[in-house]
C-alpha cells in the first residue's frame, strides 16, 4: 500500500475516532463538575436568599431534573453547537463568551509558542553543541529551573522588574484603556493592526503582549530545550554525521543541515503535546497579568462556580487538543518520509 494511501486511512481513522475522544471528554467533565460541592443558585444568589428563590433559579437551570436528564439535554443542545448560558453573565451564551475571548488567549498562545520554540531549541542547540563543557551544564540547569518554576511567581517577579522598577513594559492588560484597540476583523490585536495598516496599535499591541509571552514562553521552553539537547546529542553520534565528517563539511553545517533536522521531528511532536500544558499555563498568565482571555474567563466562572461555562470553556479546549494532536501527527509524516501509519 502506498505511502499516500496508508495517510489517508490514518487521517480517516482519527477524524472518526475524534468525537468519541471529545464525547469522553464531555461526559467526564460534566459528571466531575456535578460531583463537586456546592450549589450554583447559592453561589448566584448568596446564602441570604430564600429558598423559594433558589428553588426556582434551579428549575431554571434544569437542575430540579434528574442527572440523566440534564446529561442527555446538555449533550443534545451541545451537538447543535449550544453549549448553555452563563448564570454570573446576565445570561449570555457560552459561545459568544467563547467567541469574544478566544482571540485574545490565542494571540497569546501562538506568541507564547513562539517564544518557547525559539528560545528552547537555541539554549538545546548550543548546549549539545558543547558537550562536557559548563555551556551544556547551563543548558542542563536552564531547562530544569524553567520547567519548574511556577508561572504566576515568574508572572509577578517579571512585573516587578519590568514594569515597575523599569518600566519598559506594561504591568498588564490587553490594550491601553484610553486608547481604542483596532477594528476587529480576526478578534487577534496584532494581525488587526497590521491588516488596517495600523502600525501604532501594531507596535502598542505587541508592546502589552511581549511580557505575558516572555513569562509563558520561557518557562515552556525547557520541554525543548531537553529535547533537543538530549536527541541532538544522539544524533552528532550517528553514521550519517561520520560520513559527513569524513567528507570534510564543516562542523557547524553538520550540526544545522544534518543533525538539527531529524531533531525537528520529535521535537514538532512535542509542539503539539505541550497545546495541553499551554492552555493549563495561560490560565495563571492571564490572571497575572490581567489578559482577558478565555483562560481568565475559566478562573472566574470556576471561581463563581459557573458549571454552564466551565463546562463549555473546558469543552473548547478539549476539542482544541485533539484537533492539534491529529495536525501534528501530519505534520510529522509530512517532515519524515519514513513514518508510516
């Protein structure tokens, strides 16, 4: 069977194996959320509400039915893309909220990545380059120290520094609040700017994202850092890298033209496999630095106990991570001829 042909019975399989990943998902998160403690009319009407009060903001919600009820209703409104109203938002559709928020955790998501892939796979490449020598063993503590430290201290101690001993960055937020953000088209500041041929709100966009970015992005940056140093190692060891050798290339291209590439491959699978830990790490980076995004609308509704939102929110993103695990297994049969499916 061809190469082509065996991709796309893979690409079948796992589109037909998505929804009922997203299904789990679904029926995991709503029976978790029903199994935590408390009581949403309490947490929306306060505890000095009558009990008439809250009896009807339960028939309201559905919550006077019985669980298999409320699970085969929400699942059925879910498939007709309506995943609920917000009970702290006036109301308003879970989507919308989505559809508003989005933009904003994404925008910081792709810059976050950026940075983790640039940074991680430079401080890998360097320290593999060196092996046995205190730039390897700086390597080896850079990944270890970015990894672990907790983001909303990194958050804050970047803020004290750059924000108000420095100055040079914003201490936090989207857009300046006497200013008027871009007309939105794509709901992602920077790319608003620059399709309106905006290059000031480009520039006072980027300025408020580069901090939030650096703090996530850096901190992410030691999965790739590992990764590359650990599997480039292997690779400047190889038979391919002699023979290269022997043939009197120079070390350096040895390194970027032959090495670096086949490390590309595990380290784009990680790209993918780190959408989970990005997502889970832009919820503190948001509150942090007080980015309204989708994340921070998660802290909240989790905080105001808002199971209609948490749950469409945690939906999303769900739906997010298995759509990037299917797109990067074809990105990595597109880098290397030699995977097969």
């Amino acid at each position: 069977m061809s190469r082509s042909k065996n991709l796309q019975y893979y690409l079948t399989a796992r589109l037909l194996l998505a929804p009922l990943m997203l299904w789990t998902i679904f029926t995991i998160v709503f029976f978790l959320l029903k199994a935590t403690p408390g009581d949403p009319a309490d947490a929306f009407l306060g505890n000095r509400a009558s009990d008439e009060s809250k009896a009807e903001l339960r028939k309201q919600l559905g919550l006077d039915k019985p669980l298999y009820f409320q699970y085969f209703r929400y699942l059925w409104h879910a498939l007709q893309g309506d995943l609920g109203k917000s009970i702290t938002s006036s109301g308003e559709a879970v989507v919308k909220i989505i559809h508003d928020n989005f933009p904003a955790t994404l925008e910081l998501a792709v810059g976050s990545m950026l940075v983790a892939f640039i940074v991680g796979v430079s401080v890998g490449t360097i320290s593999a380059a060196r092996p046995g020598t205190f730039t390897e063993l700086g390597g080896r503590l850079f990944g270890i120290v970015s990894y672990s430290l907790p983001i909303f201290w990194v958050g804050m101690l970047l803020q004290l520094i750059f924000a108000v001993q420095l100055k040079i960055f914003p201490l936090g937020g989207r857009f300046p609040a006497n200013l008027t953000p871009p007309k939105p088209i794509t709901g992602l500041y920077t790319i608003d700017s620059l399709l309106h041929f905006d290059l000031a709100s480009f520039f006072v966009s980027l300025h408020h994202l580069a901090l939030p970015c650096l703090t996530l992005g850096i901190l992410l940056s030691g999965i790739f850092e590992r990764i590359v140093r650990v599997n480039l190692k292997q690779s400047m060891k190889a038979e391919y890298v002699e023979a290269a050798r022997a043939r009197g290339i120079p070390e350096n291209t040895i390194l970027i033209s032959h090495a670096l590439k086949n490390v590309m491959i595990p380290v784009v699978t990680v790209l993918g496999l780190t959408t989970a830990s990005l997502l889970g790490g832009a919820v503190l980076t948001e509150v942090t630095f007080s980015w309204p995004g989708l994340a921070s609308k998660l802290y909240e509704a989790i905080s105001n106990r808002d199971y209609p939102t948490v749950q469409g929110i945690m939906i999303f993103f769900a739906a997010i991570v298995v759509i990037a695990s299917i797109f990067i297994d074809l990105i990595n049969a597109w880098i290397d001829p030699r995977i097969k499916y």
